[in-house]
C-alpha cells in the first residue's frame, strides 16, 4: 500500500488518460491527481471545477486484497453505486463489506484501478459476465 501511496505523491500535479481508455476503446474523463490529505487521494476530472469525492486508503486495501485473493485471474471492475454488484467484482468488493458509518456509497472502483494499473501494481483484460458472453473490464494483479 506504502507503494501506491508514494507514487501518488509523486504524481501530483500530473494529469492522466485513463488507462481503461486505451485497454477497451471507451471514451473517459483523463484526471489530474490532486493530492494526498492523510488516508485519501484526490483526483478531478478534466472539465470539471471541483475535486471528485475522494479514494481512500481503506477502498484501495479492499481492491488489493480482492485481486489477490483471485490471482492470476481478471475480475470486473464494476461501477455500481448500489447493490445488486457484478458477480465477484471490484465495486462489490469495497462497497459489501462492512463500511464506515455515515458514509454515502459512490463510484470508485474504475478510479483507484486506473491509479494501481498507471502504478504498474495491476494489469487491465476483459472478463466475462457468468453465463453470458457479454465483455466486461476486468483487472488482475500483475504478474510478478
């Protein structure tokens, strides 16, 4: 975590193309990394005047021990903000635990996943949808 945490200090100031973009031919928002204010990272979008609500180190853990705990596998990002979530997804995996009170669920998986894959921590692939065939954006941690 120390390692994600660090290249975004770095990165400060820096205004990235999501990486998603490149991977799945979707047209997204590039962001510019804001800044670190203890346990959470800011990013804003281009366009936009405000900073994005922010990615928190607790959301970044989950993800990380989520991928791990499918390694070697691609699973979906997801963009839910409610439940149902994708089957075994990013988005599911930060918002089904249990989660600090007074807290509003909003997007974050696609955001701290762009984050980890320009850190170089995962990798972006698609996965499919259980019983379809229906392409989704997956991410994997990279292999070692």
């Amino acid at each position: 975590m120390h390692s994600v945490f660090k290249w975004v200090e770095e990165k400060i100031g820096s205004v990235f193309q999501s990486p998603r973009e490149g991977v799945f031919g979707t047209r997204i928002k590039a962001f510019e990394i804001v800044g670190i204010d203890g346990e959470k990272v800011s990013i804003k979008f281009e366009g936009s005047k405000y900073p994005a609500l922010p990615l928190k180190k607790w959301m970044f853990e989950r993800v990380l021990e989520h991928l791990h705990n499918n390694e070697g596998k691609f699973v979906p990002i997801g963009a839910r903000i409610g439940p149902p979530y994708i089957l075994n997804s990013v988005e599911g995996a930060i918002w089904e635990a249990p989660v600090p009170k007074n807290l509003s669920k909003y997007k974050v998986a696609p955001h701290i996943c762009d984050v980890l894959e320009l850190a170089g921590i995962v990798e972006l692939g698609p996965v499919f949808r259980p019983n379809s065939r229906r392409r989704l954006q997956g991410v994997r941690v990279c292999a070692k």
